[in-house]
C-alpha cells in the first residue's frame, strides 16, 4: 500500500485569516483545505475516494506563527516532527510563512542530509480562506510533486517554481512568483505537466537522521549574525557585532567578488582580531548572481590573510543555516571552516 503525504502546517499567510490586526496564523486549516479542495481531488487519508491527488494528512504544528517571527529553535520543531514519522509517509509538505521561507527551507535542507524522499516547503502571497488564492494551486501542485518517487531532496514549490530549497529566495513581496533560485537553475516548473530536470536533482541519499544516535542540532540564536558592508562603514560598527557576546559565526556580505571596503581605518583589525578570537568568519557576495573570488582583487586578498573563509555562491539564507546548523552539531575549528567549504546538500558549487 502506498503511504501518504503528510502535510506539516507551521503557520504563514498560506493558513492565516483576517483578525482587527491584519492577518493572523489560525487552526481549522484541513477544514479550509478540504471545503476548497474539488470533490473528484479529495484525497484526505480517512476518504475512500478515486482521486487526482495522493492521500494526505494534515498536521498542525502548534503553536501556528507568522514565519517573520520563526527563530532557529523552530527549526528543531520542524525537523522533528519529520523525522519522527518518516517512515510513515511517502513524502512530505511543510507549510511555511514566505518571509523566512528560505531560511527554513536551507536548514531543513542540512538537517535531513542524505534525504530519501520529497520535502516540499510551499505557502502563499494570499491566504487559502481567501476568495482569490494562490495557495490551493500552491498546495495542489506540492501535493502532486510530494509523490515522485525521483524527487529526493528539500525543495520550494511556488507559482509553477520548483527551486533547491537551499538556493532559493524570496524575491517579491507582492507577485505571486515570490521566489526564484537567482544563482542556480530552477529544479522544474509546474506548467501543463509537472516536469523535473532529472541532471539536476540530488540523488536519493542514506538518511544519517534516521540513525539510532543522530540528534538533533541544538540552536544557539546569538551564535551567528549578518553583516552587510556598505559605503561608510565604521569598524566601530563592526566591532559592535564582532564583540556580541556568544558570537560564534560571523557572514560577511560584501561587494562584487567578495571585496570588502578594506580602506576603511580599523576594519580589518578588527576582523582579524575576531578570527583570533575564534569566530568563524564567512565571506558572500551581496550580488544576486555569481561567487566570491577573494584572490581577484587586492581589497579581498586581505580576507585570504586574515583567514576569512570564501562563501562560493552560497545565498545569504543557506550560509547562515549551513554555520548554525553546522555549530549546532557541535562543529568549530578546522573542522567547521572544511565542511562550510564543501556541497553537503547542493548548495554552492
Ligand atoms: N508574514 C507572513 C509569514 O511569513 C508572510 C507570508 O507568509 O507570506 O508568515
């Protein structure tokens, strides 16, 4: 017999209804869903129905939050209740908020290393209890590629988009084609037929999550920050970040190929003297499109002297979950600077 789908509900516009504050996140979603849903695609696990679409499950996971407020410790939430019933599902469907959207999708993506089986992260510009929704079609489309059997990887799927999980962004806060993967190919498209591009897809992996004594990674939400360089920065505001308590990571967005403004008094002092520190230090371009080259020009070649590790192409998104999910399993040193540098889930080249 074949198994079903379960779909984790986490929260985001996609299940959200209107409230005197604007919209807020809310239960009853696999009743919304199922009234939406055609007659002939009812495809809940309980119904004995012919249908277009796999059986499914639905599952809220409690409590329901407006993705802007996710914090990594969500992660761990999501990723267990997956792990914890993978063997009772054929693939699986997290409804996500779009605004951290691609933050989930990276984590999950280095938590589940070595997947086996569909992970589809969907949600909606316009929430399902809507007139007007991109959400059913959102969801009916995740529903249908949560079933292949040649999809073995975390992917989102929005507006016809299939995209790495861990390359994808969000990239519009108003179309409905919010997310696209700027720096690598999209994996398929849902137009008439659902097609995948077979050369692109991830091999089906060996599940290091499902053995006896894997754990989970343990998330530190002060242990990584962001920061972006731009005209005028200070190293005072450098050191403000860099001398954070429980700082452990730092990603480092900077212009071009990987250039920081290395005129700047102070600022690579202080660099250096975080890395002395033992903060682990990342380096990614702020371009949509491209890779870090920190040799091409002398400003980044002071980042090689001061044992800054070059980011390739990584997305902002995926390198901050790729350094916590990373420290979270307890990594640092020599050891963490190697595995940032290599493709665990496809994420950089
Ligand atoms: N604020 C919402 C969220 O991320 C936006 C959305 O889902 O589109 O949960």
């Amino acid at each position: 017999m074949t198994r079903p789908i379960l779909i984790l509900h986490t929260g985001g516009t996609i299940g959200m209804v209107p409230s005197d504050q604007g919209f807020v996140p809310a239960a009853g979603f696999h009743d919304r869903l199922l009234a939406q849903l055609p007659a002939h695609a009812s495809a809940h696990a309980s119904e004995q129905t012919s249908s277009q679409l796999p059986t499914f499950e639905l599952l809220d996971l409690e409590p329901l939050i407006d993705s802007s407020n996710l914090v990594p410790a969500d992660w761990h939430r999501i990723a267990n209740a997956l792990i914890s019933r993978w063997a009772d599902y054929s693939g699986f469907i997290v409804l996500h908020g779009t605004d951290t959207m691609a933050y989930t999708a990276s984590a999950l993506s280095f938590i589940l290393q070595g997947c086996n089986k569909p992970v589809v992260v969907t949600g909606s510009q316009i929430p399902l209890s809507q007139l007007r929704n991109d959400a059913l079609d959102n969801l009916i489309t995740s529903l249908l590629l949560a079933e292949r059997s040649d999809l073995n990887e975390v992917v989102v799927c929005f507006n016809g988009r299939i995209l790495r999980g861990n390359r994808a962004r969000k990239v519009s806060s108003s179309h409905l084609a919010a997310f696209d993967s700027p720096n690598f190919p999209w994996l398929g498209e849902a137009g008439i037929d659902i097609s995948l591009k077979s050369h692109l897809l991830l091999p089906a992996g060996d599940p290091q999550f499902l053995l006896p004594d894997f754990q989970l990674p343990e998330f530190d939400p002060d242990a990584v920050a962001i920061l972006l360089f731009y005209p005028g920065i200070s190293a005072s505001v450098v050191s403000a970040l860099t001398e954070h308590q429980g700082l452990k990571g730092l990603i480092l967005l900077s212009y071009g190929a990987g250039n920081p403004p290395e005129a700047t008094p102070g600022l690579i002092d202080t660099l250096e003297k975080a890395a002395a520190r033992g903060i682990t230090l990342l380096n990614l371009t702020q371009c949509q499109q491209g890779a870090v080259s920190q040799g091409t020009y002398a400003t980044g070649t002071t980042l090689n002297r001061i044992g800054v590790i070059p980011g390739s192409d990584l997305t902002p998104e995926a390198a901050f979950a790729k350094l916590h999910v990373l420290m979270g399993k307890g990594l640092s040193g020599e050891r963490l600077k190697a595995a940032l540098q290599l493709s665990l889930s496809g994420e950089c080249n």
